[in-house]
C-alpha cells in the first residue's frame, strides 16, 4: 500500500524509476554531501557562535530544505548550508567587518525573503539573463579561492607575514600534514569515482589523529544538543544597517546563481529538461530553495542551497523528490551523532574545503580568454575575494571593471541596465561609503 502511495505522489512510473532507486539514490546523494554536517559548524563556530547548536542547525535546515524540494517541487535535488557563504558568513561579514553573527542571521534572511519574492514575481529571469556569463564564471572562480585560502589558514599552510602580507607556514607540523593527507586521499578517491570521498576523507584523517594522539575523541551518538544557543537569534535590525546592503546582496546574488546553476546542470543530467530545454516547475524549486534559507537563518545557520552533489544521486537513477526525501531523513538521523561532529578537528575539515575549491575553480574553463574584455573582469573577480577576503568585495569589483572595460572598449551595448546600474551603485559606496 505504501509502495503505491509512493509511486502515486511522486509519480515514480511516469519517471521510469523505483522506490528502490530513489532510496538508493537518496543515499548515495547523502554520502556525497554529509560532509556539511562536520564543516558547516566548524566554520561558523568561528564566527562565536555555539557548534553543538549550529550542527542541529545544519541537519533541520538541511532536512527542510530537501523535504519542501521532494514532497512540493518533487526533485530529486538536495539542500544544505552552502559551501562559500558560510565561509563569507564568518570570515567576511563577522570577523572581517565586525558584524555580530545575529546580525549575518539577519541578513541571510532578508535575502532569503528577497530571493522568495523574485520568484514569485518572476523576476528572477529577468535578473539571471542580465547578468553575464563573464561574471557568474568569475565569481564561482572567486568562492572557491576564498574557500582554499580559509583551508590553508587553517591548517597553518598559509600564515600572515609582516612584508609579504601571506608566507608559507611550517609544513612540519601535524594540522599542515593532516590536511595535506586528507586533501589528497580525497582527490585520489574522487578520481576513482569513490562514493562519499569527502566524507571518508574527514572522518579518515580524524581518526588517525586520534590514535597519535593529536585530537581528542567526544564519542559517536548521543541525543542531539540543543539549539537554544542560535535558534531566533538573528538581528533583522542590525541588518538593515546600511553597511550590510552589500552583504545581503552577496548572500542573494550568490544563492541565486548557484540553485539556479545547479538546478539547471542537475535536470540536464536526469534528463528532467523539456522539449525547449527548460525545467518545469522552476518556480517551486526556486522557492523552495528560498524558503529554505529563510529557515536555516531562523534555525541558526548561513544560507541553505542547492547541491551539485545531487548528480551523484541522479546518476544513480534519482529521478523524483523521493530522492530528497530519504535525504532528508538522514539528515535527520544524522542529529544523533553530535559527539562524532564535535570529535573533528579544524585540520580534517580544511582537506575538504581544498577539495571544493578546485570543484568551483574549474568555472574558469569556460571563461573567453581570447576576449580579454570578457577575460579581465573574470580575473579581477577571482581574485578580489580571497585578497580582499570578501565575497561581496569580489562581486563588486567584478561589476565594476565589466562595465568599465565593455564602456571603454566602446562594447557599451553588452552592458545590460542591470549591470550597469549595479556598477555605478558599487562604486559610490567604495567611493563614500568605505
């Protein structure tokens, strides 16, 4: 009776698909990304926040979000906190401007809000065509450099210097070993097509580090801790000041980008395009995307979004929201092993981010670097963010030199309104508002 229910709502004949293969789906799409289960509070403890707090956190938002994308979307598409902007949560907007992280809970959620209103109005078309590939490219570029340099810092790879601003560290020490180890054993399986290679990666270099000694051990399972610490905790107020207008419209435009993005890349390996090579039901897995970071913001955690990790399960024959469905379970599940989350150490995390960094780097594949008009505003984004140590920075100056370049290059016409307006926008508040 159950099987029938199941095939009935997700209409798993109409897909050519199981309950069997959407549960094995699901899992495998689980394995690939439970990987934010360990780093997602390990980068926003840092940020003073409180980690056995932000771990229950990431696992209901994450089971949100995955739940709202099956049962209302009914996509095979997974979601969690991303990768990037939990990094320019902490990194960035707290410990670079020196936000309260109340206060980056707010702004995560105005976007959300924001973002959930483009939607509805369709609006989002009109903002995803105006801004062009150049610039997606280079800022996809750009988090993935941001995230590689937070990795290398905090293995002690990369430490400050009085002259140079950045120098080698001391590569003898066991936080620079153990990330470097758990880096390549991550790769080495990614290569083999080794399902839950991050995953496997962290927990591998954890538990070596606690047989030698160098970390401690808290235990597997237990109840889930409480999530009093962050839950409600954010400050609409304090994001509303004027300093973050930036910094919700990084969170946004970087959210927007990625579902949209990965939405896109996801389906056209399932097979879930129509005939004009278009997703139906855009709008619901828009929104539900948007709903699930008002959510992780109330929760207590930065920005929920859409995985590229759910090829893994579409690959696997996923083809429905039951997919997202067993994700979330798991995500549910996963609320029991708090102690194993608390046993990792920063360095078993660090190997990981290298990893999605180069995962995010290789957007600069695609970039025209014959067209250096097109290939220079793409750099100077890349680059901005991890030398400015800014998401929003790097977004800013992005917009910026295209515009200026396309103008002086008399290419004025390839300069949508949005972009231009944006441009301007951005350059006043370096100019006056810095």
């Amino acid at each position: 009776m159950l099987k029938k229910h199941l095939n009935d709502y997700f209409k798993l004949d109409e897909h050519h698909t199981s309950v069997r293969t959407e549960i094995l789906a699901g899992v495998t799409t689980f394995l690939t990304m439970a990987y934010i289960i360990f780093v997602n509070p390990s980068i926003l403890a840092q940020a003073g926040m409180d980690s056995g707090a932000v771990f229950v956190a990431t696992c209901v938002a994450a089971a949100i979000g995955c739940l709202i994308m099956g049962l209302w979307a009914n996509y095979p598409i997974a979601l969690a906190p991303g990768m990037g902007l939990n990094a320019f949560f902490t990194f960035s907007v707290v410990l670079g401007m020196g936000h309260t992280w109340e206060a980056a809970l707010g702004a995560v959620f105005l976007s959300g809000v924001i973002f959930f209103l483009l939607s509805i109005f369709r609006i989002r078309e009109w903002i995803i065509n105006s801004i062009p590939l150049a610039l997606r490219l280079g800022i996809a570029a750009g988090i993935g450099l941001f995230l590689a340099l937070i990795g290398l810092q905090n293995a002690g790879i990369v430490v400050d210097h009085p002259a140079t601003l950045l120098t080698i560290g001391d590569l003898s020490e066991p936080a620079a070993l153990y990330t470097l180890a758990g880096f390549f054993v991550i790769a080495a399986l990614s290569y083999l097509r080794v399902i839950g290679a991050v995953m496997i990666g962290i927990l591998g270099v954890t538990i070596v580090a606690v047989l030698l000694g160098h970390s401690e051990f808290g235990g597997i399972m237990s109840l889930p801790p409480s999530v009093a610490p962050v839950f409600l905790q954010l400050d609409i107020a304090g994001a509303l000041n004027i300093s973050m207008i930036s910094v919700i419209f990084a969170f946004l435009f970087v959210d927007l980008f990625d579902t949209a993005g990965t939405l896109i890349g996801v389906a056209q390996r399932g097979g879930l395009l129509d005939k004009e090579g278009k997703l139906p039901r855009l709008n619901k897995a828009l929104m539900a995307d948007s709903t699930a970071t008002m959510s992780g913001a109330l929760l207590g955690t930065s920005s929920t979004t859409s995985y590229i990790e759910s090829a893994s399960g579409i690959t696997a024959g996923g083809r429905t929201g039951l997919t997202a469905v067993v994700v979330a379970m798991l995500f549910l599940i996963s609320l029991f092993f708090a102690p194993l989350a608390g046993s990792i150490p920063v360095y078993a995390t660090a190997g990981a981010l290298l990893y999605v960094a180069v995962l995010m780097c290789g957007s600069l594949a695609r970039a025209d670097w014959e067209d250096v008009t097109e290939a220079a505003p793409v750099l100077v984004a890349a680059l901005s963010m991890p030398l400015t140590y800014s998401i929003a920075n790097g977004i800013a100056l992005g917009f910026i030199s295209y515009a200026g370049i396309k103008l002086l290059s008399g290419r004025y016409r390839e300069v949508s309104p949005a972009v231009a307006v944006l441009a301007v926008l951005f350059a006043l508040k370096f100019l006056f508002l810095d």
